[in-house]
C-alpha cells in the first residue's frame, strides 16, 4: 500500500534536472512499475524503458524524505539499471556488468557528496584516484560519477573541498559502486591577526602568489593540497593532456607540451612548443618556444623564444629573445634579447640588448646596451652604451659611453660624466670630455 505522498521540491517554474528533483516518498510492499509512475508523475516527467529490464512482480518497501529522483532510483535498483534525463524523459536501461580486461576491471564510481551537519549537497569538490591521475569535480547538485581502472583488490578514492576536511572512500569490490559521502566543514581560527600596514613589498608578493597559483578558480587547484606524481606528461593545452584536470596537481619527471602546459614542477625535462607554466620548482632543462612561467625554484638551464618569468630563486642560465624576469634571487647566467630584471639580487653574468636591473645586493658582471640599475651593494662591473647607475656602493668598474653615478665607488668610472658622493681612497675617477 503506497501511505503517503510524492511531491516536487522546486517550482514547475525553476526546475532543477530531471534527475536532481527532490520527492518525499513512503512505499510498503508495492510493484516498482507503480513506485515509478508516481514518481513520474509527481516530479513532472515521465520514464521510458523496455518492459523486460524491470520485473513487474517485484515489490520494494522503502521511506526517503526530500531526496533526490536519482537517489530513489538507486535504491529500488541497487545500481542494476542506468539513469539518462533526455528532454522530459528519463531513460532507464540494463547496466552491463563491468568490463574485465587482462584482470583489470573497469569500474564506475558515483554518488553524492554532502556537508555532515546540514546534508546539504555540495558542488565543486574534487574526487580523484592518486595512481592513475584520474579526477572528476561534483555538478552544482553535489553528483559525480568517475570511471576507474580496478587493478588491486583495494584502491582508494580521495574527496577534498577548500574549507572541508579530506577524506578517503576504500573500494574493494569489483562492481560499480554508488556512495553519498560526508564531508566535515573546517572550524574556522576565531582569532585574526590584522596587520598594520601592508608590508613594504606587497606587490611582489602578489605577483608571486599569482605565479604560483594560475588557473585558482579551477576547483582542483582550489581543493587538492596532495601534491601527486608522474613520469611523463604530454599535453596539447593546459587540462588537455594525460594528466587532464589534474595537470596543476602533478609533478613530472618529463613534460611534452605541444602548445602549451601547466604542472605542479618538473623535474627532469620540460619543453614547450609555445609555452610551459610551472606551479612549483622546475629542474634542469626547460626550453619555451614563447615563454615559460615558474611560481617555484629554477636551476639548471632555461631558455625561451620571448620570455622567461620566475617567481621563486634562480640558479639557473638564462636565456630568452626578450626579458628575463625573476620575483626573488637569481645565480648564474642571464642573456636576453632587450632586459634582464631581478626583483632580488643577481649574482653572475648579465647580458642585454637594453638593460640589466637588480632590486638587490648582488656581484658579477653587467653588460648592457643601454643601461644598468643596480639598487644595493654591487661587487664587480658594469659595461653599458649610454649609462650606469649604482644606488649604493659599487666595488669594481662602472664604464659607459655616457653617464655613469654610484653612491660609492671602490673601483674606476670611465664615461663622458662620471658622479659619485664618495670614493675610496686607493681608486680613481677618469671622465672624458
């Protein structure tokens, strides 16, 4: 005897899919063909299936309360039949069993993902399977369904949402799998620190943070704090490649990136025929066609068509037919085409077709065919074409073909105009006019 009511949660006006309507629903030994015609009609829609996937004499007995069509539907068929909304329809078929290949059995897992205190469905959150970099992301109505390959007799599924905590779902079965997960909302810290004044280098701050965070509003980035890895990655764009949505989450060994490509690190080898865009640390050899950006580290070799833009310490040669920027320290060598800019200091070989510019104490060589501006203490020389400028003390040589200024010299000036507000007593100014 069917004792109670089916009812639409929403209005016939805003009516979510027809697999997310809610409908409350108390069922006592009754033939499922009539459970699913007061479904239908309740919910505003109708099914359409073949009379022989559903046996007419079985009776279920069952009570839901404002849930989900889809969830209903999981409960009288317990994952025997699929569920696909097509129009004003739902289309029921026979589910076939999982496919076995070379004992490897292809699953799919899907489900819910609800907030514990309220059951309240919670969109955007991150489902993935760590060993095969596979991943899907909850639909604004908090369902997901991700397909695995099951090659042990365990494997585990990790569920993260920004300001939830992350748990893990063991699957042991080797048939598809249906879960409504709970996550636990993150008790906020009730005290705040308020800083006075935003610090001095707050700019660079944010060009960092922007560096080591591209593509935020992608809910992985926002979610996943596991760093996972891989040994090679090929991809075509960003997310578009053997890492997928997941691209921003891994750390390779190797990257192939034919337009271009987004990773956590590299390790080993990057080489983009546009450009590579790097979270973390970068290691040994990345080659742009365009450019790279690096939010992390840099050492070995990098070199770029155009650019080469680093928010982390660089131990490094680099190249680029434009600009070499770095946010922090930088070691080593720097060639480009028009500048080489350091936000800290720099300490080896700079070499631009315009200028050279350090924030910060640093020693090596200088050499420009414009200009020089080193602010901080420099040890060693600056060669340019117009001008040298050195904020502080400079140790070493200044020569231009105009205008060389340091706050202190310990070395020799050579250029048209030559100024210093001190200079060491065993060196010497030479101006020529």
């Amino acid at each position: 005897m069917l004792a109670g009511t089916v009812c639409a949660a929403q209005t016939k006006t805003n009516q979510p899919p027809l697999l997310e309507r809610s409908v409350t629903l108390t069922v006592q030994n009754e033939k499922v063909p009539h459970v699913l015609t007061r479904i239908a009609q309740a919910a505003g829609f109708a099914f359409s299936y073949n009379s022989s996937i559903v046996d007419p004499e079985q009776v279920v007995s069952l009570t839901v309360q404002n849930v989900t069509v889809r969830q209903v539907l999981n409960e009288v068929f317990h994952g025997t039949l699929n569920y696909k909304a097509k129009g004003s329809y739902v289309i029921l078929t026979k589910a076939p069993p999982p496919p076995v290949k070379n004992e490897v059995v292809t699953i799919y897992v899907s489900g819910y993902v609800e907030e514990a205190s309220t059951g309240n469905k919670v969109p955007q959150v991150s489902i993935y399977h760590k060993p095969s970099i596979t991943s899907v992301v909850t639909d604004d109505y908090g369902y997901f369904r991700i397909k695995i390959e099951k090659r042990t007799d365990s494997l585990s599924l990790s569920v993260s949402k920004r300001n939830y905590q992350d748990t893990v779902i063991q699957i042991t079965e080797s048939a598809n799998q249906y879960y409504i997960i709970s996550l636990k909302p993150i008790v906020p810290d009730t005290v705040k620190i308020i800083p006075s004044k935003a610090p001095a280098d707050s700019i660079t701050l944010f060009l960092k943070e922007e560096l080591s965070h591209p593509y935020y509003s992608e809910p992985n980035i926002q979610n996943i704090s596991d760093t996972l890895y891989a040994l090679v990655q090929v991809s075509l764009l960003p997310f578009v490649g053997t890492n997928g949505r997941l691209s921003g989450n891994v750390i390779n060994d190797y990257s192939i990136n034919f337009l271009g490509g987004y990773s956590r690190g590299t390790r080993q080898l990057e080489l983009g025929f546009f450009f590579n865009m790097d979270r973390g640390d970068v290691g040994w050899l990345q080659i742009g066609g365009f450019g790279n950006m690096v939010g992390g580290k840099v050492y070995g070799f990098q070199t770029a068509g155009f650019f080469n833009l680093n928010g982390g310490d660089v131990t490094a040669v680099q190249l680029a037919g434009f600009a070499n920027t770095n946010l922090s320290e930088a070691q080593g060598v720097q060639v480009a085409g028009f500048a080489n800019t350091n936000l800290g200091g720099m300490h080896g070989v700079q070499i631009a077709g315009f200028s050279n510019y350090n924030n910060q104490p640093g020693y090596g060589v200088q050499v420009a065919g414009f200009g020089n501006l080193q602010r901080g203490n420099y040890r060693g020389s600056q060669f340019a074409g117009f001008t040298n400028i050195a904020i502080d003390k400079i140790s070493g040589s200044q020569v231009s073909g105009f205008f060389n200024y340091a706050a202190r010299v310990r070395g020799t000036q050579i250029g048209l105009i030559n100024y210093a507000d001190s200079v060491g007593s065993s060196y010497r100014i030479v101006q020529y006019y």
